[in-house]
C-alpha cells in the first residue's frame, strides 16, 4: 500500500460544480467525508468525494435520477441545497442553489480535537528537485502533509526531493507513491493550517481578481 494513495474528500475553491471525474488506477483505502444525503422524506448516509463552491461529488447508496431535488448535510443542522446533474454508477454530481463558502467547510473548530486540514485542490506549477534535476510539474491538491502533481518527467518512488511553489518556502518531501503521470508526495514536515490557508487565500484573490479584471 505504501506506493497507493490513500484517497480523500477534496475540496476545490472554483465556483462550478465538480466534473465527473478521470479514471485512475484502483486505490486500496479510501476515508471520504460522512455526509446525509436527503431527498424528500428519505434521509440515508453518503460518501462526500469532491466539494466545491458551486456543487458536489457523491457516493450515493440509492438510485438517484439526473435532475432530483435534494440536499446534502456535512455539518450537522447545515444543509445544502441543490439538485443532481450527472450520474456515472454510485456517483452522482449535484449543482448547489447557490454558492457556498467553502472555507468554512475546511475551517477548523477553535476548541476540542484539531484534525489535520482535508486535501484542496489547485491549479499551479510546482517544481520538484532531485540533486541538480528539476521536474516543472502541475500541482492539483495539496494538504498539510503533501501534494499531487501531474508530471511528464519521471519521479522515482522513494527520492527525496524539494517541492516549490509560489508564495511557499521550499520543502524537503518524498515521492510516495505513483499512478500514471500522477504522484503523491509527502513533505517532511506538517505544514501549519495558518500557512497553508494564507497562501491558499492569497492564491484565491489574485485568482478571482484576474477573474474580475
């Protein structure tokens, strides 16, 4: 397992609802969010995969028609509303009423246990060093204990190497595991919540500015 990502709930600070997604290899482990999944009277469990400000991904344990009204509940009394737009086997892809802000999903609770901060997803150039070879690769999540990225040069599970990304210090990480062009890596070191979610808010404005302009 250890050359196997372990897969997650991702989150996305982009407006539209998530895609249906790119096939990839078979994980071994998979530790999605717990959701409520309600249509109509009808109340069951769901598997969150991907959350965005626009939408959703789910694991749904019922049928579940494209265009069905219903709701989605991730914090307890905090239902989203919305409707489902796509299904592909379980997996249905559900368009919010309207936005939601997403960093209040990934805000962390000011007192009690303090859980590391779910993956996020990006879209950035992250550049890998090995000794005196450097891979220009494309960042798509990243947490306080790593990232993927996508890359046409060749990583080595096991190298240790140095990530940089734009606005972050240099970290010393290892090359974890593999699938296709894409890898995970894990740095040597957790990476503070208020770090990571400055840099994500900084990438966020300059973003939606870039948008605007």
């Amino acid at each position: 397992m250890d050359n196997h990502a372990v897969e997650t709930t991702l989150y996305s600070l982009g407006t539209a609802p998530p895609k249906q997604p790119r096939t990839r290899a078979q994980r071994h482990l998979t530790l999605y969010r717990v959701g409520v999944l309600t249509v109509g009277d009808h109340r069951e469990l769901c598997l969150i995969k991907n959350v965005s400000a626009g939408g959703m991904l789910i694991r749904a344990y019922s049928d579940v028609a494209v265009g069905t009204r219903l709701s989605v509940e991730l914090k307890h009394g905090e239902a989203l509303a919305g409707a489902a737009k796509w299904i592909e086997q379980d997996s249905v892809g559900i368009a919010f009423d309207a936005p939601i802000d997403v960093f209040s999903l990934i805000s962390l609770p000011a007192e009690g246990p303090q859980p590391r901060m779910p993956r996020i997803e990006v879209d950035c150039t992250a550049t890998v060093r090995d000794g005196s070879t450097v891979a220009r690769t494309k960042a798509i999540n990243i947490s306080q204990g790593g990232l993927s990225v996508e890359s046409r040069t060749e990583l080595a599970v096991g190298t240790a190497v140095v990530v940089s990304l734009n606005g972050l210090a240099p970290e010393p990480a290892v090359v974890k595991w593999r699938d296709s062009d894409c890898y995970g890596i894990a740095f040597n070191r957790t990476l503070s919540v208020s770090q990571l979610v400055e840099w994500l808010q900084a990438r966020h404005s300059r973003q939606a500015a870039l948008t605007e302009s």
